[in-house]
C-alpha cells in the first residue's frame, strides 16, 4: 500500500518568496526519485503564506529515504529560519 504525505509550509509573511523558491527547487529530484509516486506543490487560495505539499511515496521505507536525499536536506536548510510551521501527515488510504 502507497504512502500519502500532506505536508503543510507556513512561511513567515517576509519570506513568502524565499520558501516558494526553495520548495520549487525540491520537486524535480523529488519527483525523480525511483520510489516517488506524486510530489506536487500547492499555495493555499485562501491564506498566502501557507504552502502544501501532497506527496505520494511507494512505502515507508521511501519516504524515510527521501528525507536523507541532499536535496530534501537542502530544503530543511533553506527554510527552517523561513517558516511559522511545518505539519506532516503521513495517511493511509481507506477506501
């Protein structure tokens, strides 16, 4: 069964474009990855600061993966100083 991510990137309102570009930057290695199934970015319409993420990984094991790819160490980095909140949900479909 697939791993489904939700994860939710609330930037600072100062650094709005700083985070957009270094979630932007993520998406084509990510996307790349042999275990990745879906990696797309979002801005929610209604709160501009807040970013999501909807991911879909092969398993646990390659979602743990990608959270060691230089480019997901990148993005932490990039953005940790940048950002209000991050939340992960990590779901398993039922139906």
């Amino acid at each position: 069964m697939t791993l489904i991510v939700v994860a939710t990137i609330d930037a600072q309102a100062d650094h709005i474009a700083a985070v957009r570009a270094a979630l932007e930057a993520v998406v084509p290695p990510s996307r790349a990855e042999s275990a990745c199934l879906r990696y797309a970015l979002h801005l929610d319409n209604k709160i501009p600061t807040r970013f999501i993420m909807l991911e879909e990984w092969t398993d646990q094991a390659a979602l743990t993966a990608h959270y060691a790819t230089p480019h997901f160490k990148a993005l932490v980095a990039a953005v940790g100083d940048k950002v209000v909140n991050i939340d992960v949900a990590e779901l398993s479909k039922l139906m």
